[in-house]
C-alpha cells in the first residue's frame, strides 16, 4: 500500500487505500483487534466500586505490566533501602475487565490507567498517577534513588522523563502494529520499528559510557526505563527480539541483564502479575513474606 498524503490537514487516497476517513469520526465498538473491549472514546467511570484499602502507608492499585513494574520495582527498591515508609498493599487492577472504570479506580486517576497509587501517611489521603510522576513522588519522599546535586539531578529526570515520552511509540505505535493490530501494516510496522530502532541506539550509546542511565548510581531513570526497554534488549516483549535484531545493540543488553539480576527489580515483577509462570505471579500484595507464601502456585495447591 502507498503512503497516504496528507494536504493542509485534509486526507487525500491513493488509488490502494480501502479506507476513506468520513467527514465526522463516529465509534464502533465491534472495531475489532485486541483491547477494543477496553477501547473508549470518551473518559469517566462504566461502573460503581469502592477501592479496597489496606493497613499499610501506601496503596497501589496496579498491574504487572512495564508501567506497572515501574512502581513495584521502585517500593521493593526503598524497602530494601530500610524505608519502612514504603510499606505497600497492591491490589490486582483487571484492565482486561475493565476495573480502570470503575468509580473508585477513576477517583484516584481521571485518566483510567494503571498504576495508580494512594498516599495514607499524608494529612489527607493523596493520590499519584502516571508511573513517572510516582517514581519522583516516592523519590522526593524518601530523599532516595534521584540525586541530590542539581546537575545530576538534571541528568536523572532528562532520562525519566526521556522514557515517559518514549515509550509511547514503543508499545502503542510498534508494539501495537507489530503484535496487536489485527492485519500487519508495512506502513505502520515500518514508521514504529524505525523510532524503535533509533531509541534503542539512543540507549546503547549512552549505555556504551555509563553503568547505569546516570553514571554509577541505579536512580529512578532505571527503574523507567529498564521494564520497557530492559525488557525488549531481553527478547521479553513483543516476541521482536530477532525483528529488531535487539542482541546488536551490547550496551544496553549489558545494562539489562545487570538490572534482571537485582532481587528488588524479581520481585517487583512478580506483584500484581496474573500471567505467566504461576510460582512468578503474587496478584496482591500485602507483606513481605507473600513472595513465599501467596504466589499463584500456593494458591492453587491449596484449592
Ligand atoms: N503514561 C501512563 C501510561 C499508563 C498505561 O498506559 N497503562 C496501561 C497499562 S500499561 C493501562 O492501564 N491501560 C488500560 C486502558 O488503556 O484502558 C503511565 O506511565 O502511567
């Protein structure tokens, strides 16, 4: 298929295109390919239902997914740092099913995305959404894992922020046409597989003269960017690990497999994780101990 031109903002067909835009985008729900059941057009809570509220300071309602990740790898991080503080109940949040619609869930975040977490230690209960917002949020509050010197600090956010902008294209532009969408678009495939490409290099390059995303200290740019872009170098996303020829770009593999071996970043994986091997899965977390005793194979021996 041809590229499609785009004149002052008005799409012009080629001769191959099948589509041709209306004049006014109405919804379809039947549009097919995964996620549609989840797809809306307009934002606001489906359904009414309370949020469950543990006994810990910190509640996070969430799902092991690379956004996920992100904050249970940064709570297991300042737990193992002795930030009591830290302490956390995380609730399995079925995105699937739609729980990111219910009332409760869009009271703690308008925008219906996990993760999302809920302060209880402050005067009143305060909640934080977008993954980037909560790794400085915990950062800030526990004077740990983002530097304190104003130029390193710099260095530090530029990265988060940096993967906040990134991944985007990542997951919803090529992860989404090269696995999800249901017909394989060149057009599509091409464009994202190229960005994809370039960031990597963008890591790999930075990577080829750091230990870690800002020099010799593991901050919270690693713990962004490493489930997205840690995980793809490792062939754990997307089944694109041939496709991008990821094993090419050396620093970033060295850098993620040195992050894959942190007990902290093991266990974060495995909170609220409801796919995969069932001894990795802990779908809630209330304690320490239910890395021993609560994962999905003790569960289901017991009936
Ligand atoms: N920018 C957001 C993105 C969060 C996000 O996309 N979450 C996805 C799962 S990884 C989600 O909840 N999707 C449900 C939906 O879109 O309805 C963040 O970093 O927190």
């Amino acid at each position: 298929m041809k590229p499609r031109i785009y004149e002052s903002g008005t799409p012009v067909m080629n001769e191959n295109s099948s589509y041709t835009p209306p004049k006014i985008w109405t919804w379809e729900a039947k549009n097919g390919g995964e996620f549609a059941n989840i797809n809306r057009p307009v934002a606001g809570a489906t359904h009414e239902k309370a949020l469950p509220v543990g006994e810990h300071p910190l509640q996070l309602y969430s799902l092991a997914t690379p956004n996920g990740v992100k904050v249970t790898a940064m709570l297991e991080e300042l737990l193992a740092l002795g930030f009591d503080g830290a302490e956390y109940d995380a609730y399995y949040i079925d995105i699937g099913e739609g729980d990111q619609f219910g009332s409760g869930f869009v009271d703690i975040n308008p925008n219906s995305k996990i993760p999302a977490l809920v302060d209880h230690s402050m005067p009143e209960p305060t909640r934080v959404f977008e993954s980037g917002a909560i790794l400085l949020y915990l950062a800030e509050k526990f004077g740990a894992l983002v530097p304190s010197d104003p130029m390193a600090r710099a260095e530090c956010l530029s990265w988060l922020f940096w993967q906040m902008g990134s991944a985007p294209y990542l997951g919803g532009g090529f992860g989404h046409f090269y696995s999800y969408a249901p017909e394989k678009i060149e057009y599509c495939i091409d464009r994202y597989a190229m960005e994809a490409k370039r960031q990597l290099d963008v890591l790999d390059r930075h990577l080829a003269d750091n230990r870690y995303m800002c020099g010799d200290e593991y901050t919270i740019a690693d713990i962004a960017i490493w489930p997205w872009y840690g995980a793809l170098v490792l062939g754990r996303v997307y089944d694109a690990g041939e496709f991008l020829d990821v094993a090419s770009y050396t620093n970033a593999v060295r850098w993620a497999n040195e992050i894959a071996e942190r007990d902290t970043v093991k266990r974060g994986r495995m909170v609220n994780r409801g796919s995969g091997d069932p001894a990795e899965q802990l779908r809630e977390r209330h304690d320490a101990s239910d890395f021993e005793t609560k994962t999905q194979d003790k569960i289901d021996q017991q009936g």
